[in-house]
C-alpha cells in the first residue's frame, strides 16, 4: 500500500463533486468540465497523460482507446458499478488510490471487485 497526495483528472462523467472530495483529501483533483467542457475522450486522455494524472471515469471507451487503440495513459481508474452518493463513491475509491503502481496501469473499479492492469505502452 502507499499513501500520499495523487495527481487526478476527474472526467465530467464522474463528476464534479467527485473531484472535490478528492481534493478535500489531499489529492491534486481537476475536473474535465473545468477546463475543457464537452471535451472529446482522445482530448481527455491525452490531457491526463500530458499532465502526469491518473484519470478516473466512469466511462468505458476509455478501455478502447488505451487497449484496442493503443493511446498512452498516466493512469485509468474506472469506475464501474460503483453506485451511492458521492461520499460513498470516495469510500470506494480512497481504498482503491492506496494501490501501488496505479500509474501506467488501467483499473477496473467493481462494488467487490478492483482489477490492476498495466496499459500497453
């Protein structure tokens, strides 16, 4: 496990609350819909991956453009099934940021379940 302050790019998707509890936490959190709103998912991602952020999403194209489609990535989080309030969404996730070597790696955020998988790169 590590701890420690994460660079983080929330997608509009997840939402701004979202982002703000994150940053409540320490964590260095943007939110999409703050600086490019309706941004297209390649603007997203190659936004994170040129500011050194993990994105988190509740998006699954995401999953595409980095493994079918090749698109380097700092990080994925995605967050799928992972229903609530937002507070009860960053339960979730606080656990899921203690990870290590989430850079470079896309996860898969389930109500039970969190899968690590190392992006191509």
């Amino acid at each position: 496990m590590r701890a420690g302050r994460l660079r983080v790019l929330v997608d509009e998707s997840t939402g701004r609350r979202l982002s703000e509890l994150l940053g409540s936490a320490g964590h260095d959190s943007v939110f999409v819909g703050d600086v490019t709103p309706g941004a297209a998912d390649e603007e997203v991602l190659s936004r994170a991956e040129q500011e050194g952020r993990i994105l988190i999403t509740d998006d699954k194209d995401f999953g595409e453009l980095v493994f079918r489609l090749g698109r380097p990535t700092s990080g994925v989080i995605l967050l799928r099934g992972v229903e609530g309030s937002h507070e009860d969404r960053m339960k979730v996730l606080a656990r899921v940021l203690q990870i290590e070597g989430l850079a470079g790696s896309f996860v898969t955020v389930r109500k039970n379940r969190v899968r690590v998988r190392r992006a191509p790169r």
